[in-house]
C-alpha cells in the first residue's frame, strides 16, 4: 500500500470518527429526538484540516454535491412555451370569472394577416422610431414605453381599422376618431389600471403586433378571480361592461410572462387601440 493511500485511509478514519463522535453528542440513545446526518457529515468535514489538500474521495464528494444543487437550480425554472402547442389562449381562475368573460371578452386570434400587420407596423414605425423610450408615465401604468395618437391613416390601414371597428363596436354608437398606439420595449411592461372614464367609455379593443405577451386581468374587489390571455402577433382582444370596469388588466414583464407554468418570451410589442367615447 503507497504512502498516498494510507493518508485517504488515516483522514476517512478521522471523518468517520468524527461522525460517531456527533452521533453521541446529539443524545443519538434518544429514539424520539430527529437527526441530521447531513449535519454531522459537514461537521466532520470541517474539522479536516484546511492546509491540507481534500483527499479524492471528499472531492468527488464535493463535485456531484455542487452538480446536484445547480441540476436543482435549473429545473426550477418553467419550462418555455410554445404558441403551436396551444389549444386555449385564456387561464381562468374559477367558473363565476369564465361566466363574465364569456359575456364581456372576446379574443380573435389571426384577425389580421402578417402582411396586414405588416401594413399597420410600417405606418406607425414612422411615428415612434425617432422617440426615446420612456420609462417614467403621467399616471405610473406603463414602464418602457413610446406611444402616439393617429387619427389620420393610409387606405390601406383604415380599411383594416374600419373592420376592427365592425367587429368592436355596434352600428351608430360613437367612437374616439383618435387611435392610440402603445409601443412596449422588450423590458418594458403595463402596471395593473382600469383606464379611466373620463377617456373612454364601455369598450376597449386592442390590436397585437410583433410580439406575443400575456396579459393579466385581475378582479378589483376579489384578487383570487383573475384570467391569463396570451396575446398572439394578430390577434384582437375586446373588453366590454364588466369585464372592462371591474377587472384590472396589465401586460407582464418578460421575466413574469408566465402562462400555466409555462414561460412565453416575450419581445418589443405594439398594441393599436381603439375606444368609444365616454358616457
């Protein structure tokens, strides 16, 4: 046997006499008082001494100790989601909220094409690539954020406002002539508000663009009711009555985008909005 080997030897004999040693002084007779072992075990280890170099045993130890504790870090985090993989865009807390948005939200996916998209994006890029993105708003809603208010369009994209429209809001009832345009950065985010009604009035629908996000809509009286909406490149949300006064919504940090356990990554966004007028 070398030299080398009778030194693992003499050390492990010191680290399982130190484990016995702790084994006694914890009152091990007791057959009802709970032990760590773990807790003897990094006892002994720190009585080694530290000049000396960790014998290849108690190194290997260490090495698949700090692999398990990273493998533990990594698998915490939620898994990513996919858009092809859902069958449903909404998360719904509890059959009375599914009961009101039924009644009062509605989601298009696909309302518009890419190359419509496309149409709208490129009209409204004009406006907002020359702003800085603000990171401070009049109210606190919204952090990370450029945003403008149109009121005159191409033909091309007032036949897409028109239609949105059609869909939005009954023939006659008076609507806000200017559209708003919001656009997110990627680090940017939309705080939990009901908009206020001086503004607008009953309903509130947005086009999404560029991004997919989730939005969050959280019951003002009741925070156990709330609904995730993942919002796809395209699609079209409406709020109407209840669900527009008495639920909350916000558009979720990147890092908080969390739709049924799952992660949606999230980019820049653009939302272009219309509103009828306020009662």
């Amino acid at each position: 046997m070398t030299m080398g080997s009778l030194c693992v030897l003499r050390r492990l004999r010191n680290v399982s006499f130190s484990i016995r040693k702790c084994l006694l002084q914890s009152g091990s007779s007791s057959h009802t008082e709970k032990f760590s072992s773990s807790s003897c075990w990094n006892h002994a280890l720190s009585r080694q001494d530290v000049s000396s170099p960790c014998p290849p045993v108690l190194k290997k130890f260490h090495s698949s100790s700090r692999k398990y504790q990273e493998g533990c870090r990594t698998s915490a985090e939620p898994p990513l989601l996919k858009l092809d993989q859902l069958s449903n865009h909404l998360e719904i807390s509890d059959a009375e909220t599914e009961d009101i948005f039924t009644k009062d939200f509605e989601l298009c996916n696909e309302f518009v094409s890419e190359e419509e998209g496309r149409v709208i994006f490129d009209e409204v890029e004009d406006y907002l690539e020359d702003a800085e993105y603000q990171y401070a708003h009049w109210d606190n809603a919204i952090h990370g954020y450029r945003e403008t208010e149109k009121s005159r369009w191409s033909e091309k994209s007032q036949a897409i406002l028109h239609r949105i429209r059609l869909k939005a809001f009954p023939s006659g009832e008076h609507q806000l002539s200017l559209v708003h345009v919001l656009d997110l950065a990627k680090d940017g985010y939309i705080k939990p508000h009901v908009d206020s009604v001086k503004f607008c009035g009953t309903t509130i629908v947005g086009l999404s663009l560029l991004s997919p996000a989730v939005m969050r809509l959280t019951k003002q009286d009741d925070p156990q009711s709330w609904v995730n909406v993942v919002l796809q490149p395209g699609s079209l949300y409406i709020m109407r009555n209840r669900v527009r006064y008495e639920f909350t919504h916000e558009i979720l940090k990147d890092s908080d985008s969390l739709f049924k356990g799952r992660r949606l990554q999230r980019d820049r966004r653009i939302s272009v909005m219309c509103r009828n007028e306020p009662a």
